[in-house]
C-alpha cells in the first residue's frame, strides 16, 4: 500500500487518509454520542464503502450530494466517495427541498445520500429530475433507497487514481445575490489548505479536538484535513451541531483542548455559566468563518483567561483558508497573516494595488484557489480577474502585514453618500450588556439613500427598551450612522454554519416597521 501512495498522485486526499492511517495505526480515534470508533474501523468501513459505491456506477468525476447532520459516517462517506475518485457534494442539511434540488440538479448529481430523517425530503428534491439519481440512506431504509450498510458489505478496493487538478468537492456557496453557485474544489486545492492549517496551528501535544463545526462547510472540511497531516493520534469528539451545554460539558468530560468556533457560537457560549465547567483543559479556540467583535473576544477572555483565541480567515473559494494569528504571534482584533504559499493584495476599485494601512477589496493568490465556479464561465472570470481571487471582502494590512477584515462590500450601507459598515454598528450594539446577538442591514430610502436598520436579539432575563437602545447607539456610533431603526427580536437568524444571515434580514425587512 506504502508504493501506491508514493507513485500516486501527489495530492490525492484518499491517498492523504490512507498515509494518514497507516502511519497511526489503530486507535480509539472518535467519539460520538456515547460510543468510541476507533481508527481501524472508520477506514475499514471507508474502503468497504468505497468499493460499494464503484459497483453501484459512481465513476470518476460523478458528483455525489451528502446531506446529513455531523456523524462518523460523514466522514466515511467523503473518503468512500474519493476513494471512488467522485466529487463529494454537501448540501447543509438544514436546505429546503427547493434549495437542495437546486444543488442535485445544478452539479447533474448521480445520486444522494442522507440519513433516514431527511429521505422525505430527498425525494421531494429529486422528484422529476431527468438523471434520476439514486438514493443511499443509512439506518432502516424504504423502497427505492440504497441501505448504506449493505454497500459496505463487500471487499475494500484500491482507490481509484486522480490527478491533482481533478474536482475533489463541488461546494455550494453565495446566495446572496440569486442562487448558490457550486465552488469547485481540487484535490490539490485542499491538500494544500489543510496542510496550511496544520502547519500555522499544530502545538505538539495539543491535539483532543472537539468538532461542532458542521462538516457540510469548508470550515469544517478544512479543520478535519488539518486533523490528518498530525502525525500524532488526535482525538475528535463530534457533536451532531452546535450545542453549548454539550460543548462545554463534553470538554470537561474527555479533557479536550481545542475547539474551531464561529464568533456567533462564541456569543451564544457567553451566555451559559462557563465558570461552572471545567474548561482547565481547553487551551486554543480557532475562530472564522464571520467578523469576531471585539468585545466578545474580550469577555470570552475575560471570563475563561486559560484560553487562547486565534482569528482566522478565509472563504469556500479558498479552501477555506488564506490567513491565520501564528502561534504566539497573535494579534487580537485581525485575522492574521497569509499562510505560506498564499499572497494578499489590497486593491482599489480599479485594480491598484493600495498601500500598508488603506482599506480595500481583499484578493489573494494561492494554491488554495478554486478552479472556478460550477458551470458558471462567467462569474468564474470576474472572481479571478487579473489572475487573482477577488474575495468581495474589504480590509487592509498593517505594516506587520496582518490582515484586518472590515466588512463585505455587498453589505456596506450607504447612507446620505457615506459608508457604513453594518459590523461597526453590530460591535457596538454588541457591548450592550443586554445585547446578545446583532445584526444590520440597509432599507432603502428616499432621503438617505439607504437608511441603517439594526435588528438585536437579547441575553437570557435581561431587559432593555428599544429607547434605551436608541440612545445607547447615539452616543457610541457616529450620528451619521447610528441605526434610526431598531427591532428587538426573539432570534437573530443564523446560516448553517452560524453566521448572522443578514440576507434574510433583508427579507425581515419587508415584513416589519
Ligand atoms: P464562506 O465562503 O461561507 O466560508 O464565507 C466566506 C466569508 O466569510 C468571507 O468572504 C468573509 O466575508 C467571511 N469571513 C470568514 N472569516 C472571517 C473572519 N475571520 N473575519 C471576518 N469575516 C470572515
């Protein structure tokens, strides 16, 4: 097995989870639920799987939706599908069935697979579609379904060969303006990134993971890939989804020491009694994925001072990563430096590149770069233009070239000719001690242009008025700027991954004031 992973291609992830097997052996490598799987088995199964799949008709390049909350066989599944030389498709299970025929109908998916609470759904997502793909669920299955077990049943082949540059993922991102567009991902692409992210985060040791990211995001993807170039024998205890009393309990129950978050679970985390856990093992928590607010950043240190945060960056287009805080060289507030082997340039409106200090679009070069947008020629040159990755992001580079994420430019408010970034304005919403989560967004306006309109939601038992809040803005937030609407709501709506869904507070806005 040794010479096929040499003479393979070099970046072969099923290549990478073969090394990465047969350098740690067998071990209890994963927890879930209240049940261990140990390393052996979740291979095992995989190249059973893998083997299933190829005499099901998977063929190279065939692109394969997986829609299933976090569990081992996700994870079995991504590998048998590369194993297979497929293209592994998530589709975030929380979809409707109209966006999730979407995704199977856009990537000409051969076939599904789900677990059996979302098999109605499936069905309602494929139903007239002409490829007619198939159906593989796990647990008891109906008629017209694959069990998932029964592909598992057979002899383990090898893995099909691929080249660097083949698809590994067709990722579905965007949608905030029309439709999700498929991100095509290579094997190299996230070879690359994972290995990035081992190198800028590794601390020898320190390796008892606890995984709620959901594995249907790049960010999770890439926090798994990371996990595989370890040569030690990392522990991940898996949570189906996020849930902060289970985050913090299972912490103390299996001593883990580390954790990759988005900054609304953070949020979230802050209103729970954190000092009635035992947090003493947790020394690192990985933020990305949306803007950290520095006052959460602050009390979440203040509150558990044994803990290191790192800031992050980066996008489904990158492979989830173009910088990260190094270890050590953390600097609060930013989101780090590019990894090596990826360049940031901050450019002007008419592509010049801007000096140390001045905000601008944010683009970088990288191995991490996607191929393109799936069947979209289009939005695919305009991404890349000029033969860099035009991330839609503004920020700037200190003279120690660390990078500061200001705000989407989709997103920036212009109001009566000025720019507003809805971040500023959600921060300072966010120092409110009743404030719990906040999110802004633009209405448009016959004075103003667009007029900023904040929604917030509140902590558990606190109370404040919406006047309160109005006078709370006036005095922190520029008067230019401060929102001259405000809605208290129950919940602040979230994407899967957990990021303040400002498109649908977009829509909200049609429905309230
Ligand atoms: P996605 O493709 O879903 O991963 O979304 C990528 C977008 O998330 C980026 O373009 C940024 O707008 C945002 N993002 C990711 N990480 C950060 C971060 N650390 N700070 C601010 N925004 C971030």
């Amino acid at each position: 097995m040794l010479l096929a992973v040499i003479q393979g291609s070099k970046h072969n992830l099923a290549r990478l989870a073969e090394a990465t097997y047969e350098r740690r052996g067998d071990y209890p490598a994963m927890f879930f639920e209240g049940r261990w799987h140990s390393s052996g088995d979740l291979f095992d199964r995989a190249c059973r799987l893998g083997a299933g799949l190829v005499e099901l008709g998977v063929r190279p390049g065939d692109r394969v939706v997986v829609t299933m909350a976090n569990a081992p066989e996700v994870g079995i599944v991504y590998n048998a599908l590369w194993r297979a030389g497929a293209v592994v498709t998530p589709a975030m299970f929380l979809l409707p069935a109209e966006d999730l025929r979407h995704v199977i109908a856009d990537a000409e998916a051969v076939g599904v697979i789900t677990t059996p609470e979302f098999v109605g759904k499936v069905r309602d997502a494929i139903a007239g579609i002409d490829l007619e793909p198939f159906v593989i669920s796990t647990g008891e299955v109906q008629d017209g379904v694959v069990a998932l077990a029964s592909l598992e049943h057979g002899a383990p082949a090898a893995a099909v060969e691929r080249d660097d540059d083949d698809l590994a993922a067709l990722l579905y991102t965007g949608g905030t303006t029309g439709r999700a567009k498929g991100v095509m991902l290579s094997h190299a692409n996230l070879h690359y990134t994972g290995h990035a992210a081992y190198e800028a985060a590794h601390i020898s040791g320190v390796n008892r993971a606890l995984v709620t990211l959901p594995l249907s995001h790049s960010y999770g993807i890439l926090v798994t890939l990371a996990g595989m170039h370890d040569s030690e024998r990392p522990v991940a205890v898996l949570l189906r989804w996020f849930d902060p009393r289970a985050f913090l309990e299972l912490i103390g129950e299996h001593q883990l020491q580390l954790a990759a978050v988005v900054p609304s679970m953070l949020q979230i985390l802050l209103s729970q009694p954190l000092e009635e856990h035992d947090l003493s093992s947790l020394s690192y928590l990985t933020s990305g994925g949306a803007p950290l607010a520095a006052e959460v950043e602050a009390e979440f240190r203040r509150r558990v001072p044994t803990v290191a945060i790192r800031q992050g960056y980066g996008l489904t287009e990158t492979a989830a990563l173009i910088s990260t805080n190094p270890t050590g060289r953390e600097k609060p507030g930013s989101v780090g430096l590019p990894v090596p082997g990826c360049s940031v340039q901050i450019v002007d409106e008419l592509g010049r590149e801007l000096p140390a200090g001045e905000a601008g679009e944010v683009c970088c070069t990288s191995p991490g770069v996607m191929r393109g947008y799936w069947d979209s020629p289009e939005a695919t040159a305009q991404a890349l233009r000029g033969g860099r990755l035009h991330t839609g992001d503004i920020g700037y580079l200190d003279q120690d070239g660390y990078l500061f994420i200001v705000d989407r430019k989709k997103d920036v408010i212009i109001r009566g000719g000025f720019n507003v970034y809805p971040r500023d304005i959600e921060d300072a919403l966010l120092e409110h001690p009743a404030v719990q989560l906040a999110g802004v967004v633009g209405r448009p306006d016959p004075v103003h242009g667009e007029e900023v309109v904040a929604f917030v939601s509140l902590h558990a038992g606190a109370e404040v008025t919406v006047e309160e809040l109005f006078d709370w803005g006036r005095t922190r937030i520029g008067g230019y700027k401060y929102p001259r609407e405000l809605h208290i709501v129950d919940a602040i709506p979230l994407t899967a991954v957990g990021k303040i869904d400002r498109k649908s507070l977009r829509q909200a806005l049609l429905t309230v004031g």
